[in-house]
C-alpha cells in the first residue's frame, strides 16, 4: 500500500511498480529527494513495517538520459555480484531499465547509513578511508567481468577555462593524444569520488566510510582511471592539492599503479581534461548540497591549478 498524499512526489506508474516489492502490510508514507546526483532523481523511500517500525528504500530514476537502459541494465548487475563481497554497496530490490513499468527508467535498491560528506573539515581523516576502499574495489575479480572502459574525453573536446594557463592546458591535450599505456585490468567503479560514497559522520574526525553508490558505469580497465577521477574530484572539491595527495594515499593503502611516472601521469592529466566539460554540471549539486562557495567559477580556478601542477611535475 502507499500514503499517496506523502509519496506524491513519486510518479503514479512507478508507485504501482514499487508497490508488489513491499509486503503486504508494508506502505510507503514518505518520499524525499537525495541531493547530489547528476544524472538521475535520486529518492528516499521510508516504509512503514506490519510491526509499527519503518525501513527505508532507494530509488533512482532517469527522466532526461539517453544511456539510462544501458546504465541501469550495468548497475542492477553490478549490484548482484557485490552481494557476495565485503564492498558496502546497496542490494538490489528491481530494475526496470526500458520504463515498461515506470514513467522513466528506474531502479529500486536498498537504503544504506550515512551520507555524502562534502566539506573541506575532515577530508584529511576520509582521503585515507577512500583510498582504502578503492584498492578493495579494484580487488575483485567477478566471474563475467564488465565491459573495457571508455575514455571520457579526447583532445577535442577538452574546455580550456577563461584566463587559464595556456601553456600548460596545450601541453596537457598534446599528451592526450597519445595512446592510452597498455595495462593490467582491474574491476573499476568508473565514478569512485566523495559524492558517491558515504560516511557515518557524528564529527569530522570520526568519520566512517559506510558505503559505495552509483554503480551504472562498472568497467575493466587499469587502476589509474579510478585513482585519477577520484584525484580530480578531491582537486575541485578540496583544493588542488588533496588531488595530488591521493594517488598516494592510494598506495599507501596497497594499490597498484601504472609502472611509470609517465604512465600515471597520463591518466591524471586524461581525467582532469574530462573534469573540463562539465564543471557547470557538478557546481549545481555541489551547491545545492551546501557547499555554496563552490561557482563554476571557482572550480575552473581550481581546475587550472591541478592542471598546472600536473603539467609542471612533468617537466
């Protein structure tokens, strides 16, 4: 059953397709946004239970996203294999990733503790704990292995910030136009960053990693591309220097990179280029998830310092 006047904001089609996944003295009474995403609507379900108590759910639904089958087909499988692992992910509870069902495709999954933590106190104590977690990530090895990962961006379609260092930003896209280093395959999470892993965070010194999110872009590829998204991310967010400070923090906690530093350093630069078209698109729920301070513009800034310091490491 559902409380429709409390779970109005989930569309009619989709509360009928949730409906026969709760039992049957099971009632959705509430239904509120998670912000953060950027790709999908993201809700939390809270479910009143036969005994008097409540559980909640997660639904996440894309309204606007041409790749939603193929993302939602990825993530309900790889929601399936982490069962059996020790990585704090959700369980999957439905799919329907073609909207037979639903007004949009959708996914419903079960409700893990803590939240996204996106504040600059503590990053110190949380760097070390998600570079743990990556090395654990890249650690698995499933059955069937997910598809060979995509490179997110090229030499052309890199966005160079207005009053950038020119020199360094040229330098950058001629390195990218190389090919990609060969190497060992490792199972990546494709979009490992602050925004989708959460903390039991009573205080920013004891902190707790308590789970892995979005899981639609799973691939086989090297490490580096997970090390560095994650390093490109913490830059925008933190200040280009806990960018630099994590592929470090990564071996500290046993990971492996590529042999050379010229090797890594192409997937640093690779992914920070990336970081370049959709700046715009990760202020928004950054700002809405209460840091305020971070415009599109602070994060070009911030960009073209990483950047820089990238390039000048190489010279």
């Amino acid at each position: 059953m559902t409380d429709i006047s409390e779970a109005a904001a989930v569309r009619p089609k989709t509360l009928t397709w949730v409906a026969p996944h709760l039992s049957p003295d099971e009632r959705i009474i509430r239904s509120e946004p998670l912000h953060g995403g950027i790709t999908a609507e993201v809700r939390r379900l809270t479910i009143s239970t036969g005994n008097g108590g409540t559980r909640d759910l997660v639904l996440r639904t894309f309204v606007d996203a041409p790749h939603a089958e193929d993302w939602l087909s990825r993530e309900s499988g790889a929601l399936s294999q982490l069962t059996e692992t020790d990585v704090p992910a959700p369980e999957l509870v439905a799919v329907d990733p073609t909207a037979a069902h639903c007004e949009h495709p959708s996914l419903l999954m079960t409700h893990l503790t803590g939240r996204t933590v996106l504040d600059d106190e503590g990053v110190e104590t949380r760097v070390p704990q998600l570079a743990r977690q990556l090395v654990a990530i890249h650690a698995l090895r499933p059955a069937a292995r997910p598809r060979e990962y995509v490179a997110m961006t090229t030499a052309g379609t890199v966005v160079i910030p207005k009053g950038a260092d020119t020199t360094a930003w040229a330098a950058a896209i001629d390195l990218i136009r190389n090919p990609p280093p060969s190497c060992e395959g490792r199972y990546l999470h494709r979009d490992f960053q602050p925004g989708n892993v959460l903390f039991d965070a009573p205080g920013p010194a004891s902190a707790r990693l308590t789970g892995v999110v979005d899981w639609a872009a799973t691939s086989w590829g090297p490490a580096d591309l997970d090390a560095a998204h994650c390093s490109a991310v913490l830059a925008l967010l933190h200040g280009p220097e806990w960018g630099l400070r994590f592929t470090d923090a990564y071996e500290e906690a046993g990971g492996t990179l590529a042999a050379t530093a010229s090797e890594r350093l192409y997937w640093r630069v690779r992914d920070a280029l990336a970081s370049s078209e959709e700046l715009q698109a990760v202020a928004q729920p950054w700002q809405e998830s209460g840091r305020t301070d971070l415009t599109a513009r602070v994060l070009e800034g911030r960009l073209d310092a990483y950047v820089g310091a990238l390039m000048g490491g190489a010279g």
